[in-house]
C-alpha cells in the first residue's frame, strides 16, 4: 500500500468530525465557515480517491479479471 500524505480513511474520519461539529453547533460562526472549506476540500480529494479505485476495478475486469498494476493518478 503506497504511503499517500494522508490516506482515504483517515480523510473520511476528518469529514465525519467536521459534519458532526457543524451538525451539532459546537462551533461559532466563524469556525463553521472554516470547517465547512475544510469539509469541501476533504470530499473532494476522497472522491477523486474513489474515481481512481473505480476506474482501476474497471481495468481489473476488462482484463478478464487478470491483475495488472498501473497507476491511475
């Protein structure tokens, strides 16, 4: 497993306690805005992850389910 600066779980984690903050009022205006960006950047850097896991499954069965390691940044 290669070593991203930050992984999909841990990013999903820190998406869920931002949305539980938010949901919960436990910050003041301010840091809601502020959580709110960070929870923005943090969905879209797990849905690119997503996009590329996809896109290798589908590699995965176009080749008759025969394994091949590419790189789909």
């Amino acid at each position: 497993m290669s070593k991203d600066k930050h992984n999909f779980e841990s990013n999903l984690n820190k998406l869920e306690e931002i949305v539980e903050k938010l949901e919960n009022g436990e910050v003041d205006l301010e840091e809601s805005v502020k959580l709110y960006e960070e929870g923005m950047r943090l969905k879209k850097v797990c849905e690119e992850k997503l996009k590329s896991i996809e896109l290798q499954i589908k590699k995965i069965k176009e080749d008759n389910y025969k394994i091949s390691k590419e790189d789909f940044k």
